[in-house]
C-alpha cells in the first residue's frame, strides 16, 4: 500500500526539514523572488507539519567579513528561534587557513553542519582545499553537507565516495541524492558491506519531488532500501520547493511507518541531537 497524506500508515510525529535556504541579502538568495529572513520558512514549515528546520547560508570566496556576518546572522535566527531553527554554516573552500579558522569559531558557537556547495561555490570535489575542509570538520566535529550534483561533473558521486573512505572521521550528507544520477548512490551500498561509508547521508531534497509519480520512483525507494534507510534525511530545498510539497512526494514513496519516522525526523536527530 502507498502511503499519502491522508492515509492511516503516513507519519504524523515530529519532522525535521534538514535543507531550508534563508535569505538575508540581496547577493545569498537562491531564488530572485526568495522572501528575507526565516518567518517565510516558519509559515510554510507550518503548513507542512514540519517542527524544527535548518537555515542554510552558503560562503562565497575571498570576503571573510562576508561569510562570518552570514554565519552570525544564521545562528543568531536559530538561537531567537528558541529551537525552531537550526544552522547550517558555509565557509569556502578556497579562503585556505581563513575558512578553518572560521570552522573552529563555529564549532565553539555550537554549529554541526557546514555547507559546501561545488556548483554556487565553483569547485571541484576532488579539490585539495575541500579534503583540508573535509578533514577539519571531522576534527572538530561538524558535519558537511554537499550538494551532490554538479551537471558538468558526471564523475562526482565517485569523488564523493573517494572522499568519504578518505575521511571516515567526517560525517557527509549528500544532498539530493545525486539527482538524476541517484542509481551510482548504489556503489555506497558495496563499501557498507565491507564496514565503510557509515558516515555518508543523503538527504531527499529535490529527488522526491522531481521524481514523484515518475518510472523511476520506485527504483529511487529501492536504491534508498539498498543503502539503507537509516542514512536518510528529509529536505524541502525551500524556496525550490516546498516543505508540503516535499513531504507528500515523500509519503508518496510507500515507505512504512517505521521508516517514515527514520527519513522524517529519528536520523537528523541523531547527527543535529535534540527532540
């Protein structure tokens, strides 16, 4: 049975957004037509039934002033929040001891994920300077989320993966899922079964919706149920998406209620901590 938002099997506890977008100025937003600030996540987390979500700001290159405002005006949103935001740092690979000075500070401040994202920030995964970003993270405890889908690098899950058994120490969450190349997401299935790649998570932003009602969203359940269900993540990718929309493509899945409550909010728990 395909569960939906109105079936007896959808998940009804608490959901966890992992991947919001929130504007402050006129050079960070995603969208031309994005709203300032967190408010408009709040009423579409609302509609959504969604109960805590991330503010993702994303650090361009050579302005360390830039990034560190980003980053204060992220936690500051998450703090006033009183638990109802959660953020999510960006520092850029390129700005060398700079961006691992700036990780130690938002460590100490309380921060676990960073952004890196290799199509805003223009690199290369397999970059140097991202593997010294990687490794610092991992040293001091942050998880990294990436965008996982770079059209003019169709080698990318493959240095996402070279990465991951580089440094085991690091949590990764792929974003996306690869997209439209989820299916290669499978050679992460192989290096679990030799007891490597616990530390990489997906997240289901964008995939769920694009996909949904597609042919190929039941062999995106399956590869998920290949990797494992309890490296997933639920993501909107709000303002492309919203939490509503992403949530019924999700439930769409069939997944049951035990793995529902996973993808939705039991895993992010376990890499953000709180309810």
């Amino acid at each position: 049975m395909v569960a939906n938002a109105t079936s007896p099997q959808a998940y009804t506890g608490p959901i966890i957004d992992t991947h919001a977008h929130v504007r402050y100025g006129e050079n960070d937003a995603l969208k031309p037509d994005q709203p300032s600030g967190p408010d408009p996540i709040k009423k579409f987390d609302d509609e959504a039934g969604v109960t805590r979500s991330a503010l993702i700001v994303i650090a361009g290159a050579g302005d360390m002033a830039k990034t560190r405002a980003q980053n204060d005006a992220v936690i500051a949103s998450a703090r006033q929040s009183k638990g109802r935001f959660f953020p999510i740092a960006s520092v850029h690979p390129a700005d060398g001891q700079l961006a691992l000075d700036e990780l130690d500070r938002l460590a100490g401040l309380g921060v676990k994920i960073i952004k890196l994202h290799p199509n805003t920030q223009n690199f290369d995964v397999s970059d140097p300077a991202v593997a010294t970003v990687v490794a610092h993270c991992g040293q001091k405890g942050l998880a990294v989320l990436f965008d996982s889908y770079k059209p003019t690098d169709p080698a990318e899950l493959g240095k996402f993966l070279m990465l991951s058994l580089q440094h085991p120490k690091t949590k990764f969450i792929l974003a996306h899922m690869g997209f439209t190349h989820f299916r290669e997401t499978l050679a992460f299935t192989e290096v679990r079964k030799m007891g490597f790649g616990g530390n990489v998570y997906f997240d289901l932003s964008a995939i769920a919706v694009a996909l949904h009602g597609s042919p190929d969203e039941a062999q995106l359940v399956w590869t998920i149920r290949q990797i494992g269900v309890d490296h997933f993540l639920f993501g909107s990718d709000w303002p492309v998406d919203t939490p509503l929309d992403a949530k019924r493509a999700v439930l769409a899945m069939g997944f049951t209620p035990a793995e529902q409550k996973l993808i939705f909010h039991d895993n992010a728990v376990g890499l953000i901590g709180g309810p």
